[in-house]
RNA sequence: GGCGGGUUGGCGGAGAGGUUACGCAGCGGAUUGCAAAUCCGUGUAGACCGGUUCGAUUCCGGUACCCGCCUCCA
C-alpha cells in the first residue's frame, strides 16, 4: 500500500517513502503546558494519531518512532505561577511552575486519552534538553548564523538564503507587512530569539551567554534532533505553526545540520472553527475538550466529528455534527457487539486513510461496510481509525441495565394491552423511552429498547 | 498592505476529465395496534465569467465573496 501525503513544503501530494521503513520517524508539535487543552488543540493530535495507526498498520507498530514534545517553558507558565505565589501558594517560583505543568501534563494526557488517541512513543519536555538546546545556539553562533547581543542570542536570518521557503514568502514580503517586532539589540527586525535573559522572577538556566531560557522555536529543534536525528521524515502541526515557528525550525536545524535535510515532509491541520470563526485564545471563543466530556459528550463522538472533514480544511464545530456522528457510532457498535473483528481492515477504508488521510472518505466507506452487514470488517476498519474500540465504548452502554427491566415492562403491557385494545399505558411509556432518548422497537418477536442519539439515563427515573 | 487557502445538492462532506460518493434530513412504499427502527425506491449539486477539450463541477486564467497567516495560538 503507497501512502501518499501532501507536503506543506513542495505544496503537492507525494508519494510517501520513509528514509528507513524499519524505523519511521514523525515528530509532531505538542502542547505548551499552561493550561487545559482547548478542542482546537485537540484537531492535530486526533489528525497525527489517526496517521500514527496508518504508518504502524503499513509498517508494522514497532517500526513507527513518533515524538509529540511538551513545552513547559512559557511566559505564561511563568504567570500562572507568579500569580500563585502572589496569592500565597506555598514554594519557589520553580516549585510552582513545576506544580502547574505537572498537573497539566496530567490533564492533557487523560483528555487525549479520553479521544482514543495512543500516547506517542517520547513526550519530551523542553526543561530536560536546555543543555542540547544551548549546544546548538553554540553551533549556529560558530557557524555565523547566529549572534549574542545584549544578554540576548538571535538568528540571523539573512544568513539563510532557504528562509520563506515552507510558508512560501520572501524576507521582502514579510518587511513588507512591517510587524515584526523591533528591538535594538537586532542586526535586523526579521531575526528571532534564540535565547533570551531571565530576571529573578523567572525561571533560567546558566549558559554561556548568562541566566536566562531558550526561545520559543530552538526546542523542536533541539529535541527532535535527540530523539530523531537531524533528518527524520515527517513533521506535523498546526498549520498557525507554519510561520513562523516551522520556518525558524527549519532554518536553525538546517543551519546547524547542513548536510541533513532536516524534516521531509510537513504536514499541517487546518484550523478548527466555532460558528464560523477561528478558535482563538485572542478572540476568547474557545472552550477545552474537558468542558466538552463534562457536558456529557463522549471522546468518541469528538474524534468521529473530527474525522468527518478532511483534515486540510477547516472544521466547524457543531451540535448538528455531534449528534449525527452519536447516532452513527450507536449504530455501529449495536451491529458489532458480540462480533470478533475482521484479521485486517477493508482495503477501502486503508486505500482512503493512504490517500492523504482521507478521513470522510474512509467514514463512507465504514457506512458501506455497516450496510452491507459486515460487522467483522466494519469492527477492523473502524479500530484502523480509533473507533469502535473497547476503551471508547462505555459511553454506550451506560444505562442499558434499566432499559433491559424496561424492555421487559413494556412488553408485558403490550401483550396485555394486545387484548384489552386499550393502548394508553403502552403509549405513554413509549413516549417517556422516546423523550429519554431511547428508539423503541416493537415487532412481533418482542420489543427491544436501544439508545439512540441524545440518550439521558437520568430521564428514564419516572418509569 | 504582503502571502496562502477555500467556494459542491435542504444540511454536512468526498472522489473522479465522460458512469450512483457517502451520511443526515425529505418524499413514496413495505412493515406496525399507532409508531420507531429496518428494508426497498427516490434527489442529478458544484460561486460567477472566459479558455483548453469531442466532453469540465473536475485542468488553466480572471472576477466576486469567505477564511487564515504575517502578533501568543494546534
């Protein structure tokens, strides 16, 4: 099977060939750990983890290497924790900062987990790879591409003739926007931090340049170079990281590693949007996956919506698509309940997921493959994509316990209402099931109480 | 201002230069105490204007509108 991915660098669909099959290596931006993850920052990890299952199915799970890092060097961070020792938290500034990272790892880790998304194989965090993060400013700074200035280390970008390449724009253009923040310790306003000082109230690290912490975008490079070498195949985010943080990337890797190509193929999300809108921080729109859980939306049902638009378009979140991707799942997991899964997945299904992640096309052909009643391969195909596993099912199952004693109740009423032609007590109860939520099916061989989309077991109390 | 992307039937959303996407909703039928579910049947859409072609929604150019990046963001 020829996986084909479309390259953000060469903007076309490319055959897919690793540099060693044996050894396929991802790396994938992850979260910066200053507090719950919002459902847009869930979009790529479902994205990379649905191509994750894809390269581990073609190349087998132990010849996949993916490292999602984890960034717990934020201003932010730091915020949180000043405001907290400011309100009297107990410990140093690094306690705190060490305390609000932690615990947001841990959130973020059982929020993901609850998407049906496998943990990656290293999580690095930016804090335990300063000392390979000052190794390469090092580097760049012999090398000339780059300079110390006023406690500062900055990149100079003029000594990258391959800048602009990714995000598919000159040095000119961008002067030409004339946002980039000046400051006078530049050579020139396009240049980036690297490294920067740290006063008494934030946290740092002895370098050679004095106290201070690496910016922004040297950890990536730092830490996918530890753990994946200075080329690795592929590279995925959020298209927002595309500039500037994957170009400075690439031209701090590729300066420090001439010979090496760096990152191969860049893959990147679209943007997840809320009426219509991005999801922002700055236009205050966003809610985390954890308010979504907490309202009673299953992982799953978040993951399948997610997969219902391809992953290079923008995705609208909506209750419309929330109930239709629960109605669908519900259907599913009732066809495949009892049934052992197919040795391997429809061709279909890997032909669509090879094709550049096509996602909506492989959900149609899991609908084909429902209607056609193949419960074995509907259950293996879908499992390809993280669905319908054992570990996402039990929202599917809450509540059937009372509806089986009710299903017995309503049967006897039938058949009782079956002579006495008063039918009242039978529709009044087929109401409730129905305002609760449950599809009732009565035939001849019995009656048979199903959850169907929007099923509140809290609503079936009065029964 | 610079750069990039998008525009498909009632809604969501794919692929393909010429043949039904698919899902949801709708409609007709079977079935049912009535329903629901299920099954069968049913829709002929691709912003606008040109061009290439025997043939374009699919390729090329332009226009309009929408969105994103250029600033913390996945």
């Amino acid at each position: 099977m020829t996986i084909r991915l479309h390259n953000t660098l060469t903007r076309s669909k490319e055959e897919f060939r690793p540099i060693d099959p044996q050894n396929v290596r991802m790396y994938v931006c992850g979260p910066t750990v200053y507090d719950r993850a919002h459902l847009g920052n869930a979009r790529p990890v479902v994205v990379f983890d649905v191509l994750y299952r894809l390269l581990r199915h073609v190349y087998g799970p132990g010849h996949v290497t993916y490292v999602r890092n984890i960034t717990d060097v934020d201003d932010r961070i730091n915020e949180t924790a000043r405001k907290r020792r400011a309100a009297g938290a107990a410990g140093t500034l690094e306690e705190l900062i060490r305390e609000r990272t932690e615990e947001t790892i841990a959130w973020y880790h059982a929020d993901m987990a609850a998407l049906g998304t496998l943990p990656p194989g290293h999580e690095p965090r930016a804090t335990d790879h300063i000392a390979g993060m000052i190794a390469m400013i090092e580097g760049l700074i012999e090398r000339g591409h780059a300079y110390a200035a006023d406690g500062h280390v900055l990149f100079r970008v003029a000594s990258y003739a391959g800048y602009g390449r990714l995000s598919g724009r000159t040095v000119e253009d961008m002067i030409a926007g004339a946002r980039v923040e000046v400051a006078p310790y530049k050579e020139d306003p396009m240049d980036f931090v690297l490294w920067k000082p740290s006063d008494d109230d934030l946290p740092g690290w002895d370098s050679p340049w004095g106290r201070g912490r690496p910016g922004w975008h040297i950890e990536c490079s730092a830490m996918s170079e530890a753990l994946l070498g200075p080329e690795f195949d592929i590279h995925g985010g959020g298209i927002d990281l595309q500039f500037p943080h994957h170009e400075n990337e690439i031209a701090q890797s590729c300066c420090a590693h001439p010979q090496a190509q760096f990152a191969r193929t860049w893959l990147h999300n679209e943007m997840l949007m809320v009426e219509g809108r991005k999801m922002s921080k700055s236009l205050g729109n966003f809610f985390t996956v954890r308010d979504l859980l907490d309202k009673g939306v299953p992982g799953e049902v978040i993951r399948m919506v997610f997969l219902g638009t391809h992953y290079r378009k923008p995705m609208d979140w909506t209750e419309e698509k929330r109930r239709e991707a629960e109605a669908a799942l519900r259907r599913w997991r009732g066809l495949t309940a009892g049934i052992e899964p197919a040795a391997s997945p429809a061709p279909g299904v890997v032909a669509a997921l090879s094709d550049d992640l096509n996602t909506a096309g492989a959900i149609a052909e899991l609908h084909a493959l429902a209607g056609a009643g193949d419960g074995a391969g509907l259950l293996a195909s879908a499992r390809l994509m993280g669905l319908l596993t054992d570990e996402l099912g039990h929202w599917a199952e809450a509540g059937t316990g009372a509806l089986d004693a009710l299903a017995d109740r309503l049967a006897a009423a039938r058949a009782a209402a079956m002579d006495s032609k008063d039918f009242s007590e039978v529709d009044r109860m087929k109401a409730a099931l129905v305002a609760a939520g449950v599809e009732v099916r009565m035939s001849k061989a019995g009656v048979e109480l199903l959850p169907g989309a929007g099923f509140d077991p809290a609503k079936l109390e009065g029964l």
